[in-house]
C-alpha cells in the first residue's frame, strides 16, 4: 500500500495499480466487495473516483502490481512520502498571520 494526496489535500490508500490493454490506469483503493466491485481512480480520457467491477476489466489488464516504486502517481495527485511531502510542514493559523500584513 502506499498512499496518494491529490491538490487539494484529499489523501487515499493505494493498494493496487493496474493497466489495461486500452492504456488507461486504475489506482485500486480497496479490497473487491462481495460483488467484485472496488473504489479506484481511473486515468483515461480524465481522471476520476469511482466504483469498478472488476470482472469487468480483468480480461483487458496487461499489468498489474502492488509494487509501487516505480510507478507515477495518478495526474493531479503526488505519492505522500514523496520529495514534496517528506520535509512538508503543515501551515498553521500562525503562519498565515505572521504573513498578513493587516493583522
């Protein structure tokens, strides 16, 4: 597992990455239900959250890994123990004033 934050601050688990055939990427973010159905986000003609049967999608996957190193996050998302967040400090109120120079 290895977990995403998207710009605006939303954080998700990523347990599996998969490809298909068509080229587009689904980002799995948890366990098949008892209908085979899993919450992903889906890189093709756009990036979006939804819900996925996998049985679906299984005779077109070309790839797929829970191997997450060398696989980029989805457009618009950044791995959280990346270079970006891995000396990020969260602001404060204090910050903000510190800044604001009408305060």
């Amino acid at each position: 597992m290895r977990q995403m934050i998207s710009e605006c601050g939303s954080t998700v688990d990523v347990i599996e990455h998969v490809i298909l055939s068509n080229l587009w990427e689904y980002y799995i973010l948890e366990e098949p239900d008892e209908h085979g159905v899993v919450l992903a986000i889906v890189v093709g003609d756009a990036t979006e959250m939804g819900s996925v049967w996998m049985d679906d999608i299984e005779p077109h996957v070309i790839s797929r890994t829970t191997a997450f190193d060398e696989i980029m996050p989805a457009p618009r998302w950044e791995w959280c123990d990346g270079p970006m967040h891995r000396d990020a400090r969260r602001t404060t109120l204090a910050d903000i004033d510190e800044f604001h120079p009408y305060r």
